[in-house]
C-alpha cells in the first residue's frame, strides 16, 4: 500500500526499536484503514435475525446494502447519517402513504439541561417534524414549554424521553456530543438574545377594552427598543 510505504521512510526518532516498531504498526494501522463509508456492512435481510428467513419479505425487500450504500455515511446506529440524507436530497420520503398530509411548520431550537455537568443539550424541533408529527411527542412524552417536562439522561438510557427514538429508530445514545453539543457559556448568551429580542419586539396590543370614555391621544410611534 503506498500510504504504509511512505510512513516506513519517515525518519523516526531515536527510541529503542521495540517502541519504534510499534509506533510504526500504530501508524501503519491508523493510515492503511479505509475511511467508514468503504467500510460499512449490513446484514443480508435473511441473516439481520429481524426477520423470517424462510418468509416472503425477504425475497421482496430491497437488500440493506443496496439501499443504504449510497447514502451519507455515519459511524454509529444503522450507519447512515439521516439528517444530511434528506438535507442532500438522496431520500425523499413521503409523509402518508394515501393522501397527502400537511404538516404544522415549528422551527425553534430547544435549550435544555442548563443545569447540569455536561454540556447543554439542543433539540432541534427543525429536524425532527421533517421526520415526525408533533402528536408523537406532544404531550405525552414532553409538555410544549421549556422545563416543563422532568427530562433526565436515567429516564432516557431506560427507553424513556429521548429514548423512545433515540438508541431505537434514530442514532444511538452513544453518540453523546450529538445531544449535548452546546457550550454552557454559548447556551446562556443565545437564551439572553433571545429574551433581549422578545422584550425589544412589538407585542401585539391587545384588544381595547369596551370604555365609554373619549380615545386618548394615538400613541406616537417610536423607533422601537
Ligand atoms: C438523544 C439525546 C441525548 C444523548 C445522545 C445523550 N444525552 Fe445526556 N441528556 C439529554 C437530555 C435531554 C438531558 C436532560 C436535560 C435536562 O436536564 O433538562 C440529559 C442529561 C444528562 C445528564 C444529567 C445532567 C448533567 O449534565 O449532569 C448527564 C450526566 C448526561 N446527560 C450524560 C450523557 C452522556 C455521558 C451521554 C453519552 C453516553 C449522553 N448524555 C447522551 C440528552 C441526551
Ligand atoms: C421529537 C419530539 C418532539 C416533536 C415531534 C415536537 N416537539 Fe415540541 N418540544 C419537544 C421537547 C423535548 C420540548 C421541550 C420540553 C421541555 O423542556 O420540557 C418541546 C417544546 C415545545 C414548545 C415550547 C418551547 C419553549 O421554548 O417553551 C412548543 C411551543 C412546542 N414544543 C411545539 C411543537 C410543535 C407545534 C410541534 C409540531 C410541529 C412539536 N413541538 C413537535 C419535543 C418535540
Ligand atoms: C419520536 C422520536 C424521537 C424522539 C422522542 C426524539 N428524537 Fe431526536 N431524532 C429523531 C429522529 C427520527 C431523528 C433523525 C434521524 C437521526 O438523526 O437518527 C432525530 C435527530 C435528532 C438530532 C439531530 C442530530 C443531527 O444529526 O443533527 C438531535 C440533536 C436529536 N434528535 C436530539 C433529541 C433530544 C435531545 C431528544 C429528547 C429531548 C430527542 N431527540 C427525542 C427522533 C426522535
């Protein structure tokens, strides 16, 4: 392999050969492994111990192979990484398969776990109603107000919360940054913009209520702040 061979003429350093040798294996090991898209492996439908070798499914269904080599490859879970194959277009999928269904647009980034050691965790409603309807979280698995609900990461590894999906049908608990991905510091700055841009932003004025009196002057419009 020609990569192996150009480490072999790398001058290494002065240490006792059996250090040196093993440094070179470690090298030569960490250079000559393909990268994960050449590597990933299904297991042919009759051999996934999921379903009836001897049933029907298996000579109809699309082998895993086929379908999800072309997809963009992730190192954990069933080793696509769902959210950049529908971002990139390579699936489509289809939200019924009868009629067509509309679904409700919610896009806000959920900031949870302020509390805790590790970093705070960002759910984005974005990716998940491209995939789901509010109806399979809302309100029996979380409340629709932030900390309402008692999430907590034992709930979670026990199939409970997040892990009704997560480590079952979308990427595994394993994958710890890909939840908790947000800097403490980071998370409070963008609540604090947040707040800072609700309080700056026009509420509607509700609706006057029913007086006998004379309207007062209009309020001037200021340049708002
Ligand atoms: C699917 C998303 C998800 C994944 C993956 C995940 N967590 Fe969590 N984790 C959460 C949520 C949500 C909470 C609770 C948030 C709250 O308290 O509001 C949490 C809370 C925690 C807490 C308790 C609070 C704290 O920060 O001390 C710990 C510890 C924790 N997670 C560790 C981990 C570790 C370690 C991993 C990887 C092995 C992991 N988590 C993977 C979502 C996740
Ligand atoms: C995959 C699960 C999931 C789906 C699907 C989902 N949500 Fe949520 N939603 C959450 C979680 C988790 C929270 C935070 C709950 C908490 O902190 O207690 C939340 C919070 C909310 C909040 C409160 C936000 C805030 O800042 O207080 C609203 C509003 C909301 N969801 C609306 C929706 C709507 C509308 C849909 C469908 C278009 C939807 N959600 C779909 C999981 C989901
Ligand atoms: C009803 C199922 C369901 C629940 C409950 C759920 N998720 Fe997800 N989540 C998904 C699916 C499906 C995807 C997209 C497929 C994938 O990434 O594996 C996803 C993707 C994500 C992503 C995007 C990862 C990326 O690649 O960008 C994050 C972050 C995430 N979930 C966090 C959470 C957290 C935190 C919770 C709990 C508060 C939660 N999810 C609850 C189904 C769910």
């Amino acid at each position: 392999m020609n990569r192996c061979a150009v480490i072999m003429f790398v001058r290494l350093p002065r240490v006792p050969s059996t250090r040196c040798a093993k440094c070179l294996l470690i090298l030569m090991l960490a250079f000559a492994r393909p990268s994960p898209a050449d590597e990933r492996v299904w297991a042919p439908l009759a051999k996934d111990g999921l379903r009836d070798p001897s049933g029907p499914a298996v000579r109809i269904l699309q082998q895993p192979a086929d379908a999800l080599l072309p997809l963009s490859p992730d190192n954990a879970g069933n080793q696509v990484r769902w959210v950049h194959a529908l971002k990139e277009g390579q699936i489509n999928p289809r939200a019924s398969l009868r009629k067509p269904l509309v679904s409700e647009k919610y896009d806000k980034d959920v900031l949870l776990n302020l509390n805790g050691g590790m970093p705070v965790v960002r759910f984005p409603h974005s990716i998940h109603n491209e995939w789901l309807d509010c109806s399979n979280c809302h309100d029996h698995l979380f409340k629709k107000q932030r900390g309402a609900s008692k999430i907590s990461m034992f709930l979670i590894l026990q199939g409970e919360q997040c892990g009704v999906c997560h480590g079952a049908v979308a990427f595994p608990l394993t994958e710890c940054a890909r939840c908790h991905s947000v800097k403490r510091a980071d998370a409070l700055a963008e609540l604090e913009r947040e707040e800072a841009a609700k309080a700056a932003a026009p509420t509607p004025a509700p609706p006057p209520a029913p007086t006998n009196e004379r309207p007062s002057a209009p309020r001037k419009e200021g340049k708002g702040k």
